[in-house]
C-alpha cells in the first residue's frame, strides 16, 4: 500500500530529525518548531525512495535526505517573514516569527541551513567524491540559481504581470531544484549508473512541474480548512498562478500530462520504481 | 613590510571575488554592495597566509578562502536587520537592508550563505577527504555551536547583565569560529601536519580573542569617523563588553597576553610565521 509506505519513510526521517542533537534553548526550540509544523517530508521521501529504486541503503542516505528538510524549512520560516510573504500562518500553525519573534526566526533559518551542509558533509559509508558531488548539487540547487534565485524572482514579481515562461522559471527555481535535487541525491548516493541518475532527474522534472500546477490549482478550489491557510492567499498577494494564466481546464491538462511523463521515465525500473510512480499519482489527486 | 604583503593578499581575494559570476539582477547587486562594503578581508587573508606557512599554494586554497568572506558577509547582513542589531550604517556605508530593502537584505545573506558551500564544495586540486573535512569544519564553526549560536547567545543577552564567562562564549562563537576556521581551513588544505595545525588552531585562538578585546577597547576609546560607526554603540545597545567588565587597563593587559600567547604558537615556523606574527601585532595596535 502507497501509504503504508510513505509513512515508513516518513518515521525513519522524523525519528531521524528528533534524534538530533537538540538542546533546550530558544534557537533549538525554534528550529525544532518549524521542523514539525506539519511537513509532508517530501523531499527526503523522495531522496530515500529514488536509493532504494536503484537498489542503495536507505540507513546510508538518511542524513543527507533530511539534509534536504532542514534546506526546506529553512526557506519557509524566511519566506513567512513579514518583509518577504508576511504570513502568521503556515499549515494551520502559527510561523515561526509569530512564536519566537523575527530575530529568533531569522537565526533559526540560518541555523536550519548551516545544519544542514553539517550533516551533507558529516562522515558517511560513500566515496567521499561521491559525497562532495552531492553536496555541491545541493548547494547550487539551494543557492542563488537555484531556490534563494526563486524566491527573488517571486518578490521581484509581486504586484506584476508575469508571464507563462516567467512563471514556470520561478517554479523551477523556487521549488522545482530542490525537488530535483533531492531525487539526484538518492540516486546518486543510492549507486545509480549515470543514465538511471538522467532518467531520474526526468521524473523528478516532471513531478515538480505537476507539484506545483496542483498547488495552484488548490489554491483556487481548495477547503480553507483542509489547506490550512486561506483559499486564494497566492492570489491576494497578486502572485500569477498556471490556473490564472492558462485557464483551470488547461492547468489540469498539464497536470495530467506532466504525471504521466513522470510515470514513463519510471518505466525501465519495473517493479523498483513503483512507489515513486504511485507518489506522483498521489500528488496528483491529493486534496492538501 | 606587513601592510604590501596584506594588500597582495587582498587584492588577490578581491580579485578572485570580483570575477565570480556576477549578473545584473538585483540580488547579484545586493550580494556585491555588501561584499565591497570596506571589509578587511580578515579572514580570507588568514586562510592564505597560513596556507603559506605551511607550505600550500595560495591559487589552490582561494576559492575556499574566498567562501570564508562570503559567509563573515552574509553574517553581517543579517546582523544589521532591524530584527537583530537594526543599524543602519557599517563602516560608514549604509547597510544592505538600508539600500535593497529587507527582503532582499535577507535572500542576499541566505544567497551568500549557500554560495559560501557551493565554492568549498567545487572542484579543487585537493582529496576529496581533505575537502569534506574542510567544508565539515566550516559548517559546524558559521552554525549553532559557532557563529549563529552566538549571534543567538547575543540576541538573548540584550539588556542583561553578562558575566565575563558568559561574554567569552558569545565572543568564542560568534567571532572566534570562523576565526579559527579560517586559519584550520589554511594549514589543512596548505598541506599541515596534525601538530602543525594544533599550533596554528592555539594561534588562531588567541588572535580571536585579542580581536575582540580590542575591537572592545576601540568602541570605547576609538574616534567615530575612523571606526565608520558611533562610538560606544556596543554601550547603547546595553551589551556587555571586556573593558566594561573587567576595567579599561586589566583589558589592556588580557590583550597584551592574547597577542604573546599568538605569537609564541609562531615561533616554531620560524621566518615563514612572520606575516601571521606580524598580524597579530598589528591586530594589537590597530585604530580601526
């Protein structure tokens, strides 16, 4: 069972993440919030579910997979700051610097970040060429052409008509290259051959375009309650969507279309690639 | 004469900084404004010179010299955002968030961060191994047991009454990491010995905390337009500092000792410790 699954994944990482090293002061305390303010844990599902397609240990793969949390929690406590989307809430919970005051909130980002490349590049059972490849993905994926790039290219944006291509290069920047590097991570540290990593990195391209296609399109149809924020927020902040440019029927079009290219890139890995096609179905038809 | 040999050192940083990918959009500008904000280039120049006198290559160690500035930058950054420090100039220039706003403010230390990595993580002429224990060391030293701790630490110690231990572990973390990260990162990709780089570490201690003594020393002596920064703003902003806490002379005496201490971890180098003695002495007597 796909949920079966998923939760396995998702417990090895989150008892990953609560066996850290966390103490009792205010900046763990405030890392530590975000880290469980309700993820999906997406990213290190996906990094832990490429691994084993290609036939790597997920014990192995675990710290760089929730490496990749740490990078994305990070980005929502920033980007919930009142001088970047000014949200009070995220997933139904309180953000960050409404609990902890900004201060606290920008450290604690800083902190989840630095964390993060601490655990990329603590001592692992792979080649340590291997490790540093990784890494470096990482770093540029997160970095200035990769998500830091996106979220400028968001601010940047705000208040103004954006394009169907301008649209699409900020997804793929803001959260399209660390869903695709998080897909890279594990089939490279999991021993995928370069062509299996390339098939990968197609799936992962795909599944990221469909991710955020049916965040919009949640956005428009989706229950207040079920989201977690108000339906239509994106809009409010004047922020073009795939449903607003292209026409809802057309949005979902590419939805399917982008799924199903996923599901094809999955083809040669037969029965190993089953989870990872039945986590882009789900995406699909997920309600939050 | 120390200040040529300095100046060759910078210029080779600012060179190197200069020709990185740079673009015209504004986050690119933001990272640029506060990277040619007058720093000295402390840092890097540490790595570089303690790389020679180990007996490395300069060219070999830049770029992981030059990630050292990126992220003392992206710390500086963040720590003048109205949420933190909330200063509006620094060396006499206005701070980043004064000129680009704070959400870029944020993105650029968030963008100079994940650059820092992604330079110490880029193909060099060093092991690998070697490599992942440089950009390991660094990690832990700008995180929560280094520098943002610290910045956390100084954060929560405003308005209250620190005790000199107390003060020490926010100077320890909050300047003295990277300091002595600078240095490690030097003698190990300069090819150090085990001893060697323990020498140097005790040298890079000592230098830290005579840093930061005198830049203490400075506040409360130092003429405003030299310093770029109103005298005594350390005061204003209730924090504690060495002479406040321990009298104007007994800090005098500790960053006398500071500076014999450094120089003795020198003395076995013989001639090739000469720039890195002749900079704790100038350390010692700066007035800026």
């Amino acid at each position: 069972m796909f949920k079966t699954s998923y939760d396995s994944y998702l417990q090895i990482v989150e008892q990953y993440i609560k066996d850290m090293p966390w103490t009792e002061d205010l900046m763990s305390k405030s890392m530590y919030y975000s880290l469980f303010a309700g993820g999906k844990r997406i990213r290190p599902v996906l990094a832990l579910a490429t691994a084993e397609c290609v036939g790597g240990n997920i014990q192995d793969v675990l710290p760089a997979a929730v490496a990749l949390e740490l990078i994305h929690t990070y980005s929502l406590i920033h980007d919930d700051l009142p001088a970047m989307d000014n949200d009070d809430y995220r997933r139904g919970k309180l953000t960050n610097h409404k609990v902890f005051g900004e201060g606290y909130a920008i450290l604690a980002g800083d902190g989840l970040l630095t964390y993060a490349f601490e655990l990329l590049s603590s001592r692992m059972s792979f080649p340590a060429e291997l490790q540093l490849r990784v890494l470096h993905e990482v770093a540029v994926a997160a970095g200035r052409l990769g998500m830091v790039g996106g979220q400028v290219l968001d601010l940047d944006g705000e208040g103004k008509d954006l394009t169907l291509s301008e649209i699409e290069d900020i997804n793929r920047k803001k959260t399209g290259a660390l869903l695709q590097v998080s897909v890279r991570l594990g089939a490279i540290l999991g021993g995928g051959r370069e062509d299996q990593i390339e098939t990968l990195t197609r799936y992962a391209q795909a599944l990221g375009l469909a991710f955020q296609i049916k965040d919009d399109i949640l956005d428009i149809e989706g229950d207040s309650q079920i989201l977690g924020k108000p339906v239509g927020s994106d809009q409010k902040n004047a922020k073009a969507t795939y449903p607003f440019l292209m026409g809802l029927e057309k949005a979902r079009e590419c939805l399917h279309a982008q799924t199903s290219k996923a599901l094809e890139a999955l083809e040669c890995f037969g029965e190993r690639g089953r989870f990872l096609a039945q986590l882009a179905e789900y995406m699909k038809n997920r309600q939050h």
